[in-house]
C-alpha cells in the first residue's frame, strides 16, 4: 500500500503529535509543551473552521447518503446522462463500467456517479466512481474483511479480468467509520488496470468508493484516491 494514502488520511493533529516530541526533547520540556499546547489549540480552530468551509466542487447525493469531493477537472457521469456520455465516450471505459453506467440498480446495489478524466492519454480513461448498498453493517472486522476478499474474487472471475492479483486487502477508517480497503490488478478489455476501492458501512447503508486506472500512471491517481477517500463523508447512522 502506498504510504501516502494512510499519510492523507491520518488526522492531523495526530501528525502533530508525533512529530513535536522531537523538538520537546531538544529544547526543554517546559517551553515546548506550552509552545505546543498552544498550535494544537490553532490546530483545532483552524481545523473547525475549514470544516466549515466545504471545497467548491462537493458533490452531495442526500437519496443516498454521501458527499464527496471529486478530482478538478473530471467530468461527471450519472444514470440519467450516462447514455449519451458512453455514445461519445464508451470507447474509453470498460464494458464493465459501461454496463454498470447503463444498468446502475442489480439487487441490492446501485451504482451513483463516476468522474471520468477524458483528458488522459491512457486508453482506458481513468475513473472514480461511487456504489450505495441499501444495507448496513453494525460493525467490521477480520469476518468482513475475509468476506470481501471472497466477493472480490468472484466479482472479477465473473466480469473476464485475466491475470488478477489481489495486491493488498485491509481495515481502516473512513470519516469515523471502520472500512475495508481492497486494491487489486489485472488486464480487462485490453488494458492493464489496477483498483483501489473503499467499503465504508453504516448501520443503514454502505458505500463503496472507487478509483481505476491504467498502472503506469497509478501513482497520480492513487495520491488523488487518498484525497478524496480522506474527504468522503456518510450520511449515515452511527
């Protein structure tokens, strides 16, 4: 996993923490502590404001209980335009994703939004997209993450991935809430493509948060992943 995605998503305070014991230790105790007492209290304030302030382009969906903020530049793709975007576009997307885009209800699961970046010379355009399960999770853990796994593997046997490999699965935290963390790569339609994707579950429903893209330029897009899963939000009960 890349270490700038858990780096994005630590709080900052937390990194703040960390790192002023070293100065602590150097200049004397008591300066110091009250040095830092008083930018943690910045910290806060500083961080309660800008939570005030939301990034011009969030994109809130209150039918399905999230905000997110998208990658500048990307160009939005829904349901209801979807149809007239894959005519212009299709060639860019999976047949995966066009038929995710096309047919967005399958049981329980309904695929929301994707922001494609169509400026990108990768054959495949890379993507971000977002699915709302209408169920919840009480809780996660080591049993979630094993199921996951499980569904992974057949979701990709399923949809014609060849050379799959699962290169990490893992449990974290996405705005208060535990998640499940899967990337995972392979060749579909052609194109060698790696994965990341986020559970996030409430206990009413559960969001998955995704991003693929060719792997020679993965790097870019993972930094950009990191950002918008630190900044995603859930709307639902706690």
């Amino acid at each position: 996993m890349k270490p700038f995605f858990w780096i994005a998503r630590m709080p900052l305070t937390f990194q703040v923490m960390i790192f002023t014991p070293v100065r602590i230790i150097k200049s004397g105790l008591y300066c110091h502590m009250h040095f830092f007492r008083i930018a943690l209290v910045c910290v806060l304030v500083a961080g309660c404001s800008s939570k005030k302030e939301e990034p011009v382009n969030t994109y809130k969906n209150e039918k399905f209980g999230f905000s997110i903020v998208p990658p500048n530049g990307w160009t939005m793709v829904t349901a209801d335009g979807a149809p007239d975007f894959l005519r212009q576009h299709g060639d860019r997307l999976t047949r995966t994703s066009q038929d995710a885009m096309l047919n967005p209800v399958v049981g329980r699961n309904t695929w929301v939004v994707a922001w494609v970046k169509l400026d990108a010379k990768d054959k495949i355009a890379p993507m971000l997209w977002v699915t709302h399960n209408s169920v919840g999770l009480p809780s996660v853990g080591p049993p979630e993450l094993e199921k996951s796994k499980a569904a992974l593997r057949a979701k990709v046997a399923a949809t014609g991935w060849r050379d799959f490999t699962q290169e990490s699965a893992q449990l974290g935290e996405t705005d208060g809430l535990k998640d499940v963390w899967m990337q995972y790569a392979g060749t579909l339609d052609g194109a060698y493509l790696r994965v990341s994707e986020t559970m996030v579950p409430s206990r009413n429903m559960t969001h998955f948060v995704a991003l693929s893209a060719e792997i020679p330029n993965w790097e870019e897009y993972s930094r950009l992943y990191g950002e918008v899963v630190f900044r995603f939000r859930s709307f639902g009960q706690r």
